[in-house]
C-alpha cells in the first residue's frame, strides 16, 4: 500500500473526480429530484456496485483486455452508449405528472421503485468502458513499482476510492432531494426531465465516438 501521504492524495484525488459532473452525477440528481432523496441514495449505491464490478473484473484481467482489444472495447462502446441514449430519449419523451402527483411522488421515494433506480446506476456503470480504463489508468500510479501482490493493492485501493465516492453522492442526493422540495423546481420538474435526458443524449453520443484510449499499466 503507499504510505500515508500517497494515500491521502489519492482519497483527495478521488473526491475531486467524483465531485466532477458527469453521467453518475446526473442519474443520483435526477432521481433525487424526481423521487427525493432515498431515491437519489439508491441511486448512487447502484453506481456504487456497478464500479465494484469493474474494480474486480479490471484486477482480473478483463480490464486489460477492454484496455487492448479494440474490438471487445467496441462492443460494450455501443452498448453502453445505446444504453445512456435509451435513458435521455425516454427522459425527454416523458409526460408531465399533475402536481399533485409530484407531491406524491417525492413523498413516497419515487414513481419508479427503488429496485429499478438502484439496477438504472449499476447498468449505467457496468456498460460503460471508460470506466474500467479510468481504473486501469489512475489507481496503478499509487502502486510501489516493487509491490508483491499488484492485483490486491489494485482491489484495495479500487475498493477504497468506490466506498469514498458514496458520501459524495449522499451529499448531490440531498442537495437535489432539498431543491426538489421547493415549489419553483417542482414546477419545472417536467423541463429538468428534458434536460437531464438531452445530456444522457449528450453522454451517449460521446461515448459512442470515443475511441479506445492507451491505457499505461503500472506505473
């Protein structure tokens, strides 16, 4: 393990890119709003268990697979991609609930139940490929060169930036649950849906176009 001042850059190094915006971030803010804040919790422990998935798969080897063949990269690419589209396009085409169903919905934790809230972050998680290489990429720069058991160090500190990333997806779930509970953004609960879904379109659409990066391996 890297002694404790690598390890405390690395803790604060993986607050700063789970506080960046992102898809993850959207989907916690999203629900939040809409479902209020048990909604927005669930959501960010799907996120959670999907990036475990990549965290072990990566520390087994599947990653470095995604990292050099192409054509495995391409392959969960577009179902990845085809998945974040699915979400923005029945985002932007969603009806807008009467006002006091809103009410309802923020009371009760969601119109949509929890289960599918919390499998909506993990799929959102587990199809994207730029996750997997973001662990490939950024844990191996906090592993001693002469380490003896890579692979564990890998899910050790795999493990700790995922559990680090959930009280920052705590806060966004009550920050969001707090707005959804003004009148003006309940108003505009219909128009957040559209944008939130143009930005999974967004989201989508770059990931269908990324290219297969060079992930460098150690450090």
């Amino acid at each position: 393990m890297p002694d404790l001042p690598h390890l405390l850059a690395f803790i604060a190094a993986g607050w700063l890119l789970n506080l960046t915006p992102g898809p993850d971030v959207l989907y916690v803010v999203t629900n939040s709003l809409r479902s209020g804040v048990r909604a927005g919790i669930v959501a960010g422990l799907g996120i959670t268990a999907g990036c475990f998935v990549h965290i072990f798969a990566a520390a087994v080897g599947v990653g470095t697979l995604m990292a050099t063949s192409a054509a495995a990269f391409t392959v969960l690419k577009y179902i990845g991609a085809a998945y974040l589209l699915y979400l923005g396009v029945r985002m932007v085409l969603s009806r807008p609930a009467p006002p006091a169903d809103i009410e309802q919905v923020v009371a009760v934790g969601g119109e949509r139940g929890l289960k599918a809230v919390f499998m909506g972050g993990f799929w959102t998680n587990v199809l994207n490929p730029k996750v997997a290489l973001f662990f490939l990429a950024f844990v191996p720069q906090f592993i001693a060169p002469g380490a003896d058991d890579k692979a564990l160090y890998f899910v050790l500190l795999g493990v700790l930036f995922n559990l680090n990333a959930v009280p920052v997806n705590i806060g966004w779930a009550l920050a969001a649950g707090w707005m959804a509970r003004r009148g003006a953004v309940r108003k505009g609960m219909h128009w957040l849906d559209r944008a939130a879904g143009v930005l999974f379109i967004g989201f989508g659409l770059k990931l269908a176009f990324t290219d297969a990066p060079a992930v460098r391996i150690g450090r």
